[in-house]
C-alpha cells in the first residue's frame, strides 16, 4: 500500500490492464502528445497526464492519438467493442460530451438492447468533468446527471486514488459500456493505494465515516466537502453517515436506504445544476423506500440553476461549499 | 474477370432474393400487421450483393435505416429477419430492434442503425480493429448520398486516413434523402466521390444498378485496401424503387420516373438479361431460382405470423450484461 | 374557436408568426420537401405535416430546407438569432438531439449568460418525441428529462392543439431559446383552438380536472393516460387533481405544491426512464416544500430503465399505462 | 493596392496592441493571480488584423478558444476584456465568461468559443442573416488546423454552399493542435484548402505572419463574397509564439523553433522593416506608437486590478431574459 495521486492511479491502471489483457487499446487526443511534430510522440503527454509513457510501452498500434474528432473517437470505440476489443476512449473534458452524444446515447448505450442481447460493447469513455479550475460554462460542467438517466450506461465516479484504481481495472474488464467520470480537481490529490490486483465492484458505495444523526450522500470534489462539513457538524456533536456513491448507474439503493433508516434526515450533495439531477434521484428514491423512516424533508445541496461562471468569487459561490452542507444539514435537524 | 456459374448463381440469388423480401414486406406494410418504419432496399441489391460477395465473415459491415439489403447480402438469416421485423421473440433481435436495428455480430453485420451518418465512426473503429488482428479484414460502412452530409461521416474519413485503417466507405447515391434531391443537399452538385477525394482517400465511382460493374470495382478497391493502403471510398450510382418510407407518395419524383427506372435500371433484370444474352446461365435456371426464393419468403412470412410474441417479462432484459 | 388538429395548430401558429414578424425564419430537414428534385419545392412537405406550404407563402429565404447535418442547423439557427432573427430549427425526431447537443447545450443555453448578458439567442428547437409508433429506440424518445436540467433552456411540452398553438407563439416571441417538444402521438389528435392572437404564458401548468384524493401530475401522450386513469378512479369514487405541466422549465412549483397541500397524495408520470427524470424532480421538490402535507410516500410512474423495445407488445409493456397510473394512484391511497 | 498611412498605422496599431495585450498576459500568468485556461494568439496577430481590418461593425465574426486577438481586432474594449480575463464584474461579460468567451454584439463578435468547432455553425447562421438583410454583410469563422478536423466544422461548409452564404472560412493554421501536429491530424498531409475547395467553395491561400498578404487576399475574398457567390475559404500559414495555454513546456517544437520563428516570422517585425524600407511610415512614429500601447496596456492591467470584483448574488443573474 502506498500514497499515490489519483492521476497516478488511472495511469498506472490503464499500464497494468493494458499488460494483461492485449485487447486493451487507448484512444484520444493529445494521450500520446507530440505526434507528427519535431518533438516527436510522446514530447508531452495528454494534459492529465493520465498516459504519459503508454505509447512507448505499448505502441501506435494501442495508443492512438487522434484528431480533434470527439464523434468519430467514440463511434471508433464502440466499432472496436464490437469487434472484440476494450477499448479505452478519453474524452479531454466531459463537456465534450455535447459533441458526441449520439454515439454514447443512441448508439453504445443502446446496442445490445437494439440487437436483442446478442452483442457486447465493453467501452469505457473516461472523462475529466466537474467545476473548481475557474474553468468556465464550456470546461467545468458534470454530466453524470445526464448519463444515469441513460439505459444501457454504468457511470462511475471515483472520489480516492484507490477508488480510481480498483473502478477503473473494474470498468476496463467489465462487459458493459462505462462511463468513467474523473473530477479535475482530484487529480492532484494523494491517498493509499492497494498493491497488486484490485478491483472495486459496481454498485456498492463507501461508507467513509458512521454517525447516526443525519445521511450526507455525493460523490467526486463534494464528497470531500462532506466530509469537511461532517468535521463541522462534530465539533457541534452531530454524527453523520457519510456515503461516496462511487457509482450512480448502478445505484447502491441498499446503503442508503441502510442509513436514511437509522439516521431519518438526508442531505444530498450534487455538483450538477439542480433539476433533474442525482440529488432529486436519490431524494425521489428514498422517499417512496424510506418514507416512514424520514424525520425531516430531505434536503438537495447543488449548484443553482446556472451554467458555471468564470471568476474565482462566482465559481466559489455557485459551488456547494462545506458551510453549505453543514448548514443543510443542521436545517434537516431542526426541522419540526 | 469472369465468374464461375456458381458465383453467378449465388449472386442472382442474393439480390433476388433482397428485392423479393422487400416486395413482399412492401404488400405486407399495407395490411398494418407491420409496426413501425420500414425502409426498404428494392432498386440498390446490386451494390449490396457486389460488395458483400467479396467477404468474409471475418470483415465487418455497418448499414443504415435501409438495412434489410446488407444484412441479407452479408449472409443474415432470412427467416430470423422476418421474424424481427413483425416483432416476433423469435426474430434476429427478439423483436426488441425491428426493421432499422438488425445486426449480426457472428455474420460480422454491425447492425442497420436510425441516425444518419452514425455508423461511418463504428466502421472505423471495426476497421482499426481489423488491423490490429493482422488478418487483412476490412470494414465497409454503408451510406446514403444524404448521410454524405452529417459531421460524422466527415470526420470519419479523416480519421481513418489518419489511422491508415482498413476502411471502405460506399456511398449508395440512390438520388434521394427523404424527399430531398442530391444535387441540392451535396454542395458539390452532388458530387459525393470528390469529397471523399479531398479527404485523402483513393475514390472510385460505378454504376450501383450493373452488379458486375460493382463486384468489379470492389474487386479492385478490396485489394487495395487489404494491402493496407488505408481507407478508400467508392460512390455507386443507384435507384431506389419504393419511397423513403413505406407510405411516402414520392411526388418528388419526374413523371415517369418510377417506370423508366424499374425499366432501364433494374439490376435484376440488366443481370438476368446480360448473363443470358453471353450464356452463362439460363432462363430455366433462374427461374426455377425464383420460385425457390418465392417460397422461402412466403414460408419466413408464414413463420412470422406463426412465431412466438414478446411478453412484458421480455422489455427488462439485455439491457446490460450484468448489472 | 374550432376544432384542429395539433398538427395544424401548429402549422398555423408558424404561419401566423411569420405573417406578424418578418424576422422569423425556419429551417430544417425536409421542412419543404423535393427540394433538387424533379418534382421541385413542396411536391412533398415535412413529414409530419406542419410545415406545409410555408416555402410557397414565404420563400426560400425564410423557409430554408437543409442538407442533414443536425449541429449545422441548430448552429445556424444560434448564429442567426445572436444576429436578430427569430429562427425556428425544426429536429425530426428529438432523438437526434444527440447528435447536435454541443450546439443546444454549451452553445445557446449559455450565451447570455457567458457574454454576462449581453447577448439574446432567441431560437426555438422544434421537435418530435416520445414513443407509441414503434419506431424503436432510436426514434421514440423523451428528452426533456436531459433539456430541463440545463440552465439557459426553457422546456414546452403541449399536451393539447390549444396549447400548441399559445405556447408556441409564446416560444417564437420570448426572447430566450426555447425548445418546443411535439409527442408524435399526438399531431392527428384534435381539440379546440382558439381563434387570433393567443398566447399561454411559460411556467402556467394547467388544471384538466379537480379531486381531492390525490394529484396526478403530467405532460404530453402520458396526460392522456392520466385523465384516462382519472376516470377509472372516478368510478371507485376517487377524485383526482390532473396537472398539465406545460412547461418543465419553467416548473409551475405552485400549482403541483397547491395541489399537494389538499390532496397529500402526489402520482407524478413520467414517459422519460426513471433516473433523474422530471418524475424524480417533482416528487424532490414536493419532499422539500410541502413535506407535512405529504399523507403517504409519492409514486413515480415511469417506463422501465431500458431504451424503448420495438414490437407493439413491448412498447405497450414498457410505456405507463392508465392502469399502471389507476394503481398507483390506489397505492397512495392505501399506504399506512 | 497601397495603404493609405493612416491605414498603415492603424494596422500596426492594432497587431502591436494584441501582442502587447498577450506578452503581457504571458507575464501576468505566471503571477496566478489570473484564473482559469489562457490561450494566447501572439504571433498571428497579422491574420486576425488583416480580416478584420476589412469588416464593418455590420459584419460578424466568431472566434475560438485563443480569441484574444480576434476580438482586439474587431475593435472590442481593451480595458472591458482584461478586466473579464480578471474575472472582475466591470469586464465585458461582467466576469462570468473569462478568456475563453469574450463577445461583444455591438461589434459584431458573436464570441470567443471553448468548444472546437462550434463556431462554423454560427458563423453560418450570422451569414444566413446577413443574406437575408440583404445590405452585403459578410460572417467570418476563424478556425485553427485542429478545428478543420471537427464534423461541425465540415458540416457548416457543406451547409454554407447549399444555402449559399456569405461565409468565410478563415482557417489559421500554426501548425499545432495542442500539442498535436497538423500534418499528423489533417489527413491530406496538412493541406486544409484543398478540402475546403472540395466542400464546392472557392478557396485561397495566404502568409499569415505578413499583414500585406493576409489583407491583399481578404481584399479579393471579400470581394468576391460580398458579390453574392456564397461562402469561400482561406488558410493562413501562420505561427503561435507561446504554448497551447500558459503553462504549455512546448517540448513538441524542434530545437530552436521558438526563436526561428520569433526571428523570421514575426508578423510585427515584417511589417515595420517593410514599411520603414518602402519609406512609408518612419521608426520614430512606430516607436511611438509602442510606448502609447504600452501605456494603454499598463493601464488597463491596472485598472483591471482595481476593477469591482463580482458578488455571490451576481451567480444568478443573466441566465434568462425573463423566467
Ligand atoms: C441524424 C438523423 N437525421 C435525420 C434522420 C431522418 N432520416 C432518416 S433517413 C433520412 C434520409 C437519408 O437519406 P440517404 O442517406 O440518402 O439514405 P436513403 O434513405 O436514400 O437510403 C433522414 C433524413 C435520421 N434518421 N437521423
Ligand atoms: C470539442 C473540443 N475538443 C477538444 C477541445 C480541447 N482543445 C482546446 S483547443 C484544442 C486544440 C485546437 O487546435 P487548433 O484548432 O489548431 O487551434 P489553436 O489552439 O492552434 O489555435 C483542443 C484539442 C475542445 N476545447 N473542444
Ligand atoms: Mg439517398
Ligand atoms: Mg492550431
């Protein structure tokens, strides 16, 4: 076990899955970096830095830079799934997504319905998303919201470099489409990671810290906000259950429904805009499972229903913060 | 180069039997027993069968809204086909794709897709996968001149020339998107092969209704391309017989029009008249391939009927393979 | 007032407003139909008919049938309302959405707030959705759940030929984008439309019928299962409030939390799969405002998460019926 | 043709000025007291200059993620746009857009775009207006060779020859996409115009680092344009002086690059050696005009630091006209 960053994660995941399985192939663009200049591949990696070496280790013929063409990345990945190999896309931010939905909406996602079972595209689209870099509208947004509600996707979100690791070796051997969400703002960020073979299973969220008085459920830069606010909330003797979702498609109903039942007040962290998000899923969820157990109205922390702004002050205030969720949650408790 | 009488009799089959399968489903559609949209391939069997003749099943191809003739060409079941298009369990896809969604993966069919110009990028992709098993298989995406238009397609192109990959990108110019005319919607004055030229591809053109004229031409561009040359294109020019839809009133067309090219363009007709004017197959011949094929779709409509129907439990699942 | 078709309250409404304003143009595919054929301009219109004739009445230069390329007409349509027109893009299908939601997503919807105010982008996006035909998964679909969430859209949903005829002379007037969504199911229905000028105002849900046991909530072909539902009820003797939704952004928050506060009992239908849709929405908004009403947990009645099946036995089994409603209803009704 | 002086100053004027806007920029970032992504134009700034320097406020533009000098030369406020790269509430989109999305519709800037490729479509859309206003306004989309490769972009062309709009295509290529380079990403060997020609527009061809060539051919291409023969197309060979963005070690250029370019292709540097040569303009007056630059810049980073900086409440505002 050792401290990794979670840029490290991914790219020592995407060398060891690449190692065992020959089917694994990269493609994006700028993974390899320097193609077709003076510099030559490689003279810089992607800009995460989430690639960096793979071409030399594994070859052109694996890692494939590509034009700036995010439809025919994607429409290539699937074409690849479909003929037998896993295919590993990266999607620069996942803003992009914008430019080449159909072929994750209407064309992975839906194959193996359309075809009546008798197909697989085992896809993983990994992309950076998320606000916090004073990115601005065009670089900064989530897209898990979208992606859930679409039949035929799994969306990962990985919030620890461990996590990043053991979901993504997951995604990468899974059968189905994956979308890998990976948030900008961790990549920097350090945490213990297991050695060897590691996989973290779909579907089955982390309980990072246990009280009893209240539920805080997210995923990705809001987790850690959550757990601030949790650090808030103890110093004024509040116990909170904290829960990393790690995955929104499949969705671990069990946690939180397990939590909402002890704790009977739930706040919902989503960096998605307000409407039609995690928050009002999870929310709409537990009341129709957990209704008798709910002592207060479940509360939805997010963004307002704005796109993302530019300046540091406005990104800061349109962002959840952990005053925020604190003050939520202390809303939900005193509520009578 | 000269077929031998078997190649020849295979290939009259399989574009008869294309043209007869969408006759029928053309009477069927009327009845109402058929849901959905159906677009069918009658006037375009030659570039189908011209091309798929080549492959094997090992090389893939994708198709589009007007499927059921690449599907049939690449060696899809019949029956399996018509089952799926009148919804039955027991169809290619359980019913659950219907007519614009039927795929093969073991007859290296990639699936007839509904969004224009959707399957160019998945062809690619199929291609670089080809060349990375070495075995010299190719991938074919199949386009209509009005899918010549969408973005994808486009950055298709460039992106398996970037890729040197193992791609054909036929465009099926049957004169018509919906009820729109190829020489306003293509901004070269329809000229859809130039600009798959300009993209750094070798291009070849070909008359779509003379199935030698595209067995030939693939013959050339096939080789071409397995000897990893990169992608090429070829345009084929072609008719379509029915409207866009079943149901579509066709009033886009000339007078005349419709009977001039169920006359002067019919590859069936203009390859039944050619192998029999040289004497390489007979009238008897095909006409006993005829009545054959006349059967076995009147025995896949009577399958259809009689097959099994989904039920409620049946929506849940293939959804994913575990979840 | 007389009785019309959807599709010729439409199609009317569009001739209307462009005989009021000379800066309202359309584009779109075969929006005029044998356009370089020989049969010429119009030999066919649209194929959903409501389009027809305006190529005659109002010329190639406002009536533009384009070339299939879905982010070239959604994008001009951007570029020539940021240059005062009021262009009217139409989507054949709302599927396609996918293939140009770059251009309605990071584009349009975030203009007048990325230029901090200083731009309008009044586009309306036209387009036919949702499922009934059997025209497979590629070709049924709800989007709303996806164009709701994003800030910068507003989101119209006629039920009615009425509505579709105020709302969309409201959509070509406002000043933001607008996408107007039209349930393919629903261009042959009739009903009665009123004569002249007629708007109905954004974020104004309507009221079909009162009841005081409990509060359907819908849009689209899924209101007419709705009142069908109602009826059922009535004659066990329950009395429903049916909410029209009109619009999803805005969100009429009043007239669902009015209704809740009587009826304590929410069943809110949804014909968009069950994640993150408008169905969890309202039931996440009703939780939050008008939770002490709430007699028993809300229902969702949705599709399955699954794309649409094609064969008429499994589109009927996937799409919520009256009697999935009727139950659900009962099922508030029952809870303890 | 010859430039009047004032013409030849104002040019200078206007290229020194985005320079100026960018070294400094390049200087500030370091500091980190600017936010967000910065993608810095100097070096091209004779194309930029060199359109713009033709258009009215009546004509459109749209630009890019490196969009500095675009909007500079479509007479955009300097001070309004450091202090929206400052992030402050006085900046031209009020500190919610940034660099990346400066726009300005009085002067006919529809926007700086962080999508590549996003812009073509627009521009269409501006030039179907300016068609349909009828009084011979033009739309010009700046591209880079990254861009050329976006289905958008190929779209808008088609798009643009169908409907026959006053479109032009500029396409800038510094020979980089990020850190990618264009001979490898644009399939034909790098050559952008000969795909746009093929898209069925007249095409042309300039040096984009010499402000004479790129204002000579926009002359022509203007020409022709406004005349009602629907869109055309330019590719302009030019260079970027920094990285891809502020921070970008640049290891993809050859030994030395850096400098050659700097040394051999400084738009700024061509353009005074000529003018002082031909006896036009002196030294002395472009030496002054530098130090009246400089001055401006030094106060616009000044003020932009001391500008209002944007409040939580301001988050809210400018989502919708009326909602
Ligand atoms: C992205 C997308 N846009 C529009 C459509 C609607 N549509 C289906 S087929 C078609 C015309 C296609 O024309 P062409 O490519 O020439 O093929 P053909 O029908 O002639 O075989 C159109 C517009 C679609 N299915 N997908
Ligand atoms: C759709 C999309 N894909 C990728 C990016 C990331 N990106 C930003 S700029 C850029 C390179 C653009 O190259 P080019 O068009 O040559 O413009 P230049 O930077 O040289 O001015 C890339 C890949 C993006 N912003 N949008
Ligand atoms: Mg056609
Ligand atoms: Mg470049």
């Amino acid at each position: 076990m050792e401290k990794k960053m979670y840029r490290t994660a991914i790219l020592e995941t995407l060398a060891a899955e690449m190692e065992r399985d020959p089917n694994v192939v990269l493609l994006g663009e700028d993974i390899v970096g320097g193609m077709g200049t003076p510099g030559g591949p490689e003279a810089i990696g992607g800009i995460w830095k989430t690639t960096e070496g793979l071409f030399g280790r594994f070859g052109a013929d694996r890692v494939i830079d590509t034009p700036i063409s995010e439809s025919a990345i994607i429409g290539a990945a699937a074409g690849l799934a479909l003929s037998g190999k896993r295919p590993v896309a990266e999607l620069m931010f996942a803003d992009f997504v914008g430019v080449c939905m159909d072929q994750i909406w209407n064309q992975i996602a839906k194959f193996r319905y359309m075809f009546g079972g008798k197909s697989r595209c085992p896809v993983v689209i990994r992309m950076a998303y998320g606000a916090g870099r004073n990115a601005s509208a065009q670089h900064s947004q989530s897209v898990h919201q979208m992606l859930t509600g679409m039949p035929g996707l799994k969306v990962v979100m990985p919030t620890t470099p461990a996590d990043a690791k053991g979901l993504l070796a997951q995604a990468i051997r899974d059968d189905d489409p994956v979308i890998f969400l990976e948030h900008k703002t961790l990549y920097a960020t350090k945490g213990n990671v297991p050695d060897g073979e590691y996989l973290v299973p779909f579907g089955h969220a982390r309980l990072t810290r246990a009280g009893t008085d209240v539920t805080l459920v997210s995923f990705g830069l809001m987790l850690g906000y959550c757990e601030q606010a949790a650090d808030l909330l103890a110093a004024e003797g509040i116990g909170c259950d904290v829960i990393d979702l790690r995955t929104t498609s499949p969705l671990d109903e069990e946690a939180i429904l397990d939590s909402v039942e002890v704790t009977g007040r739930l706040v919902v962290v989503d960096e998605a805009p307000p409407r039609c998000n995690i928050a009002t899923d999870i929310i709409s969820l537990v009341c129709a499972k957990a209704f008798v157990a709910l002592k207060a109205p479940p509360v939805a922390v997010t963004p307002p229903h704005t796109p993302v702004p530019f300046a540091r002050e406005l990104e800061a205030a349109y962002l959840p913060s952990p005053e925020k969720i604190a003050a939520a949650a202390r809303k939900t408790l005193s509520w009578k | 180069m000269q077929l031998s009488r078997e190649a020849l009799l295979r290939a009259y089959r399989q574009m008869k039997l294309i043209r007869e399968f969408e006759e029928r489903l053309h009477v069927e559609i009327m009845t109402g027993e058929i849901a959905g949209f159906t677009h069918l391939y009658s006037g375009q069997e030659a570039v189908a069968v011209g091309v798929c003749e080549h492959l094997t099943a090992d090389d893939k191809i994708i198709s589009t809204h007007r499927g059921h003739g690449h599907c049939l060409a690449k060696g899809v079941e019949v029956k399996g086909m018509m089952k799926e298009i009148w919804g039955s369990r027991e169809g290619t896809c359980k019913g659950k794709g219907g007519s614009m969604h039927i795929a093969s993966e073991e007859h290296g069919m990639l699936g007839a897709n509904g969004i224009v110009g959707a399957g160019a990028p998945i062809a690619v992709g199929a291609a670089i996968a080809a060349k990375l098993n070495g075995k010299g298989g190719v991938s074919i995406t199949f386009s209509g001149d009005g899918a010549c238009n969408q973005g994808t397609t486009f950055e298709a192109m460039n992106f398996a020339v970037v890729t040197k990959a193992p791609c054909i990108f036929i465009f099926e110019n049957n004169h018509y998107s919906e009820h729109t005319g190829y020489e306003y919607a293509v901004g070269t004055s329809g000229d859809i092969a130039s600009r798959a030229e300009a993209f750094g591809m070798k291009v070849w053109r070909g008359d779509g209704t003379d199935f030698m004229s595209v067995y030939d031409t693939m013959r050339d561009v096939l080789e071409y391309v397995r000897a990893g040359h990169g992608p090429a294109s070829v345009e084929f020019d072609t008719e379509r017989f029915f409207g866009h839809f079943e149901g579509d009133p066709q009033r886009y067309r000339a007078d005349g029009e419709l009977d001039r090219i169920r006359a002067e363009r019919d590859c069936l007709r203009k390859f039944r008249d050619s192998v029999t004017g040289a004497g390489l197959l007979s009238h008897t011949e095909l006409d006993s391939l005829d009545a054959e094929i006349l059967d076995l779709i009147q025995s896949a409509v009577d399958d259809a009927r009689a097959a099994e129907r989904p039920t409620a439990e049946d929506v849940l699942t293939d959804v994913y393979i575990s979840y």
